[in-house]
C-alpha cells in the first residue's frame, strides 16, 4: 500500500503512517470535502466500516463472552437464562476436577492428539518433498488423492476401522479398541493426508535454487532434505503438526467409539459432563462453560501463538 | 556448475565416487529421484485409509450386528439388501435432504458475512490486527465446545429465551432446525472470510487509483471492481464450505445429543446411530457409501477448480500467481476446517 507515490494518493489522509513519498506529494493538493476518504485503496465509507466491524464482533462477542461470564457463575443462575453474573465465584474451575475426570481427559488428549502431530509432521515432510520437487507417473494422483481424503467423511471410516480393530483384538488377542493407540492410529488416517497436503503447499513456496546449489555439491536427496529442506521448512512443519493435533483434540465421532473411560479424550469428558448433569436433578451449566473453557484454552492458546503461521505463513508465504 | 568445481569441493562426500557420467545429461535436480521417500507415509496411508474404506464397502453387502462382528467375514452376504434398506425403510432419503439443504443454507449465509468482514478489514486502521484475530475465534474454537455452550444457551430457560423473551424450544421440533444453521453459520463463516481475504489481495493498486480517478462510488467499487476479483476464491470456498457442512458430525451431536430431533437428523449422525445405537452394522455401512456419493459431487468439482500443479518452472504469469494464491490458500484453510469436523 505504501507504493503508491501518485499525486492523488493520500493528499489529506490523516492517518499517521503516511510514507515520505506521500507527504512529499501531499502538498500540492487542497483537503478535499471527505477529509477521511480519499485513500485510493479504501474499500468501504468510514461510517460503513464502523458499523461492520462493530456488528461482526458483537455477534462473535456476544456467545463468547456468555461462556466466560457463565464459567464463574453459579449454577443455578446460568440455568435461569443469566447473562451477566450476579456474583461471581470461581468455584466451578475447582469443582469440575472432582465431577468429572477432566484431569485425565486431558492427559489422554494431549498424549493422543501430541503423538499423531509429531508422526504425522515427520512423515509429511519426505512425502511432501518428493511429491513438490520431482515428478513421476501418479504424482497429480497422489495429489488429488490427498485432497479427496480429506473429505471422506468420517462416518464411512469409523465403522470399517472399528471392525477391523475388533478383528484384530479376537484373532491376536491384543486389545485395540479403548486404547489411546487405536485412537492414535485412527486419527493418523486423517492426520497424515492433511499434514502432507500442508507441507506440499509450504514446500512449493521454498526456492529451487537453495537445493540446486546443494546439489552442484553433491549432496544426495536424503542428504539436501535433512540438511537444507528441514532447517527451511520448520514453520510448514509446525502448521501441519498444529493442524495434526486439533484434529485428534476436536475429534468427538471417533473417540465416543473407541474410548473407555480411562482413555477418554477430553472431547469425551465434556460430552459425558453434559449428559450426566439432564440425569440428575441439579444442574451444573457453570461447571460445563468453565469446563468448555478448559478445553478451548490449549487450542485457543496455539492459535494465539503460532497465528502469524497459521494464517499468514501459509497463504503469504506460499507466493513468495 | 562443473565436475571439476564439485571435485574440488571437500565436503562433496554424499556423492558416490562411481556416479555415472551419464546421469548429469538429465536436469540436475531430475537426477536422482529418490521415490522410496514416499514409502513411510504412503504405505502407512494405504494400510489406514485404503485398507478400511474396501473393508467399508464389504460390510455394506453383509447382514452384519453385534453379534457377527467378531467374525464379519462370515456374516450372511446380502448383496444390495442394505442399500434397498436404506433407501425404502430408513430416514436416510429425509437425512439426505437435511443434509443437503442445511449446507446449502449455511453456505449461502456465510457468504456475504464472510465477504463484508474481509473487505471491512482490507485497509490499514490502528486496531486491525486484533480485528483480524477477533475475527478468527469461532473457527479456531474446537466444534465440541462450540455445541457445549450453545446448547447451554439454548435451554428453554436458557439466556437466548431469556433475552429475547421468546419461549421457543430449540432443541426439539422444528425449531432445532434453525438452532443448528444458526449456530453452522456461527462457526463457519471465517472460513469464507479466509478465502475473501486471499482474493482481494490480488486487486492491483492500479485498479484502485483507476477508480478513484473515475470518481467511482465505494458501492459501484466494490460491485463491479473489487467483487469480480472474488468470484473465484468465493467459488472454491462455497465447495469447499458445502462439503464440509455435509460431513458435519460434531455439532449435530453436541447440540442436540442422541436421539436427535427428526428435522435435523443428518447424514452422519444418522449412520452413527444405525452402527452404535441399533448396532445394524451392513445398513450403517451402505448408509455412509451413500453419503459418500453425495459429497463426491461437490468434491469431483472442487478438484476439478483446484490447481494441482503450481507450473513454476515455466515462469507462472501474474494471473496464474494469482490463482495459486486462491488455491493454495484453500487447502489450507479447509484444513483448519476440517481439522474441526
């Protein structure tokens, strides 16, 4: 945006950032009419924007700050339709420890869905360089079919997975299902195609030219992956282990099925806090937005910390 | 560049001394292409993708319960008996168009909220970046929570009621309907703006100070300049919006629990519950190969849009770059999505 050193750009904008080119040019007009409208590239009369943004964020605002006020309500009071707490208590983040086994729920959770990103991450990478950098029979296949497995649905695999996972238990003996390892090896079915297709995307954005050079010297492929690609590719990495790890943490079709109660994931935990509460008489709302809270705080928390990645990384950095 | 150079080089160790001559003739970074990378993740794909989806379309030919299971394969074979099941005697026909006209409806709504939010945060203003982030959080929320509260809220006597001093009953009868596009169109509309956002960086400065020279008004701008610039990103989110509304199991299920209400009874929480509630594992099976063929429609045309191949060595055109940025971006995001469903 800063490029544009034409006459009529920004004469009279009143931001602070105005570049040197545009002060320089800035002289030569009069402040027009619309003292704030006249930067070329602006979309939307201010007045607009304002009401926008205001009426997009109030509509994002309004559930999400309902959770944080019902998380340190009482109970009763979320159940009479209380938006704004009366007083507020932090009891429900203590007490929901000991009604539900969240503690557990998470350790589950986070020992699942960490294994699969760290597999799945590992495993994109050398598949994704060979599919991005050479070119062989069935490679737009390959690529295709990492886009086409993505949208399987989930209910076409649990079943088939399920059976097989029952199979395997009556003819070996060795119990799958209700382990975090049968969780684990699901969530690679849909780990590995996303986490591969993330790091084709980031790979393509990488220069030739860095592994060209690598090459002139001589090194192998193994040896210009571990040694120039890695080192180049940790952002891609750690997106698609990110996206790895939410896919097992959001996941609540599989791991209903394939968890008993010492392997539920947190997902689980939460869904069970929710039925246990329509059977008994007292109802515990405030205790389930502190324990929602809970459960969104790690993926929210990722979100916050690796969002240049998340977001911009892969849609700027892929174009260069 | 040359074989001397690289000889002289010390640390040139990973290179065989017999490397045949022959090879260089090649583009050097053809030379050597090491396929048997593919192998960890593409057998691991195979067993736990492949191998499940086959046996998925076996079990949909077999009478199959609770009690066959530990020995599918001997379970009675019954040919196309489930599909005509599920066709016949099974909701799944009204499931299908729950499905179908939910996505359709959310897709449709999202549209435009996701366009406005992207085009409202286009220019530069103090504060933007925490828009931006604002923007993002009902996408980056995991769905189960998501359903978690919203449930909460919509309680007879929950806070949406009380608020607004209706008395509806959201989560049962016709209502819930409307609950569940209300709370899809909640959590999906990032996406779009995603997408919008990707498109509208491609719009030129030139054409912005071509239209400011015009004298245009912001609404003629943005109708006939900016949203051409659109159609593209915005058609590949719709797709992509569309298929994974379809395959949307965890907000149906949070929010109304097992049974569901009869008006959204959709395709995939349908085929849970005929595989772990009425344990008919066969009809479950042809239940979700059905469900299978209706998101292929929307699928087959999305890899039809999306652009494989980047083309780099032939040097891409501006207006190709462009693409790539729509298509590239898409995956990606849609992982995020699908990282939620």
């Amino acid at each position: 945006m800063s490029a544009h050193g034409t006459p009529f750009a920004g004469s009279t904008r009143t931001r602070p950032t105005a570049t040197l080119t545009e002060s320089i040019t800035a002289p030569g007009r009069r402040p027009g009419r619309r003292p704030y409208d006249t930067d070329v590239t602006r979309l939307l009369p201010r007045w607009l924007l304002v009401v926008v943004i205001a009426v997009i964020i109030a509509f994002i605002a309004a559930p999400v700050l309902y959770i944080l006020f019902g998380s340190v309500n009482s109970d009763v009071a979320v159940a009479r339709g209380e938006y704004f707490p009366s007083e507020f208590t932090l009891a429900n983040y203590v007490a929901i420890w000991d009604t539900v086994a969240l503690g557990q729920g998470l350790v589950n959770s986070i020992l699942t869905a960490g294994a699969v990103a760290v597999a799945s991450a590992a495993l994109a990478v050398s598949t994704a360089y060979v599919l991005v950098r050479f070119r062989f029979l069935g490679r737009l296949t390959i690529l295709r079919g990492l886009l086409a497995l993505q949208s399987i649905p989930g209910t076409l695999l649990l079943l088939p997975v399920f059976v097989v996972f029952a199979n395997i238990a009556s003819a070996t003996g060795v119990q799958v299902i209700g382990t975090r390892w049968g969780l684990f090896v699901t969530y690679l079915t849909f780990a590995l195609p996303f986490s591969t297709w993330v790091m084709v995307t980031y790979l393509r954005g990488l220069p030739k030219e860095l592994e060209e050079a690598a090459r002139i010297d001589g090194a192998s492929s193994g040896r210009i992956l571990r040694s120039v690609v890695l080192p180049l590719s940790w952002p891609g990495i750690v997106v698609s282990a990110i996206f790895a790890f939410l896919l097992g943490w959001n996941d609540v079709l599989f791991s209903t099925i394939m968890t008993t109660p010492n392997t539920r994931t947190v997902a689980v935990v939460l869904q069970v806090l929710g039925t246990a509460q329509e059977g008994g008489a007292v109802p515990i709302y405030g205790q389930m937005m502190a324990a929602s809270i809970v459960c969104a705080v790690p993926v929210v928390a990722l979100y916050l910390v690796f969002q240049r990645y998340l977001v911009g990384g892969l849609t700027a950095g892929s174009v260069k | 560049m040359t074989a001397t150079r690289s000889q002289t080089r010390p640390d040139t160790s990973a290179r065989r001394p017999g490397d045949p001559r022959t090879a260089r003739t090649r583009a050097l970074s053809e030379r050597e292409r090491p396929l048997w990378m593919l192998l960890p993740g593409g057998v691991l794909m195979l067993v736990v993708i492949v191998v499940p989806l086959l046996v998925g379309v076996y079990i949909a030919m077999l009478d199959l319960d609770q009690y066959t299971l530990r020995q599918w394969f001997s379970a009675p074979f019954v040919g196309l008996a489930n599909f005509a099941e599920a066709f016949t005697d099974s909701p799944l026909l009204h499931s299908i168009w729950i499905s179908v006209s939910l996505s359709v409806l959310v897709t449709a709504v999202t549209v435009p909220i996701g366009v406005a939010a992207a085009i409202s945060t286009q220019n530069r203003f103090p504060g933007r970046g925490l828009v931006r982030s604002v923007y993002l959080i009902p996408y980056v929320l995991p769905a189960f929570v998501v359903g978690t509260f919203f449930r909460t809220m919509l309680q007879p006597q929950g806070v949406v009621n009380t608020v607004f001093g209706t008395d509806v009953l959201w989560l049962n009868g016709s209502a819930s309907y409307w609950a569940l596009a209300g709370v899809m169109v909640w959590t999906s509309w990032p996406f779009v703006y995603l997408l919008s956002l990707a498109g509208l960086q491609a719009v030129d400065n030139e054409v912005h100070e071509a239209a400011a020279l015009d004298g245009v008004t912001w609404w003629a701008k943005l109708r006939y300049i900016v949203f051409p610039y659109l159609r593209g990103p915005l058609s590949l989110a719709v797709i992509i919006s569309i298929l994974h509304n379809i395959n949307n199991f965890t907000l149906p299920f949070v929010l109304f629990g097992i049974p569901l209400p009869s008006s959204v009874e959709v395709m995939p929480v349908l085929t849970y519950i005929a595989s772990f509630q009425s344990f008919r594992f066969g009809l479950s099976a042809a239940m979700a190969i059905c469900s299978l063929v209706i998101v292929a429609i929307p699928l087959f045309v999305y890899l039809r849009a999306v652009r494989l191949d980047t083309g780099d060595d032939a040097g891409p055109t501006r207006k190709q770059r462009r693409a790539d940025l729509a298509t590239l971006t898409a995956p990606a995001a849609a992982d995020l999505e699908g990282a939620r469903a």
